[in-house]
C-alpha cells in the first residue's frame, strides 16, 4: 500500500506476478484502508484467477540486451519498408521497456517500441509497428487513422485481440538477465 498525496481517490491494481497495490489518499484512514481490502478480496483473487499464464514464456531465459537488439532489427526493417507505403518518414527508433506501453510516436517524430514484441507472434509486431507509423499521418484514434491501418493491415483486428487477451502476460514478463 502506497500513500499519496496527489491521488484524490483511492486505486486498486493487482499486477501480473506482482502483490496487489493500493494507493490511497492521505485522508483515507486505516480502518478505511482496511474495510477496502476486505470488501476487494473475493475481486483480487478473482483477477488473479484470470491470470493464467499461456503464452509459455515461463522458465524461458532472455536476455534483454539480446531482446532489444533482434526488437530493434525486426521493428527498422518493418519499419523502413512500410514507412515508404506511407509516405511518410520517421526521425528514429526508439527501443524501450515501458510495463504498460507497446508503442508510441512523438510529435517529433520518434518512434518507440516494448523490447518484449519479440516474444509476441511476428504479425502483432508487424501491426503495432503499422499502427505507429499510421500516426505520422494521422495523430489520433480518428475513423480516419483506423482507415489508414485498415488500408495496410486489412486484418489488424487479430493481432489488436491478441494484445488484448496476452498483452497483461507479455508485459509482465522478466528478462533473465
Ligand atoms: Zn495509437
């Protein structure tokens, strides 16, 4: 349990392979605290209960550093090929490990990717690179913008349901070293 003193309510998460976090307001008391996590119980376990794993990434031994270099060469390749589709040209790539993002692009022109797309099925990280660079064109979530993946990625809508069925387990995961 976390206080803090921004927060204006009170937050639950319960993390994959992680304990529960709580952060609470300053103002909310212990007994308060307390009558919260009882009444959260039977929730708790039951997002734990959703929390099986499936993508067998269990025991299997990654580094990071090789993680992200085989990230950076698939995501450029992809990138550069489609980014001529397109027509349009990002600054650089950036390779990171956000645990709750698997990509961005900035106003700058940069593009960012999870190092754990490796793991994912090759067309999830085909798709999401697509997804990213579509945002050079059109900044947001528009009918415009899903037109624009539509028109690249007539089957888009598979891998966006994979990251949302293995998106939590994914990017739970811990390299070895
Ligand atoms: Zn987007």
């Amino acid at each position: 349990m976390r206080r803090s003193p921004r927060a204006r309510r009170w937050r639950l998460e319960v993390p994959w392979g992680e304990p529960a976090r709580l952060t609470a307001p300053r103002s909310m008391s212990r007994v308060e605290v307390h009558e919260l996590l009882r009444d959260k119980r039977t929730w708790i376990e039951e997002q734990r209960r959703r929390q099986v794993p499936r993508l067998g990434l269990e025991g299997l031994a990654v580094s990071e550093s090789a993680a992200r270099i085989a990230a950076r060469e698939l995501v450029s390749a992809l990138a550069e090929e489609e980014a001529g589709r397109l027509g349009v040209a990002y600054r650089r790539i950036r390779i990171g490990g956000q645990r709750t993002l698997w990509g961005s692009c900035s106003p700058a022109g940069t593009l960012s990717f999870n190092w754990r797309l490796v793991l994912a099925p090759v067309d999830v990280l085909d798709y999401v690179v697509v997804h990213e660079l579509c945002h050079l064109r059109v900044p947001n979530h528009s009918r415009r913008f899903w037109g624009l993946v539509e028109w690249r990625r007539p089957h888009w809508r598979e891998q966006r349901d994979w990251l949302r069925e293995h998106g939590a387990e994914l990017l739970a995961f811990k390299a070895s070293e």
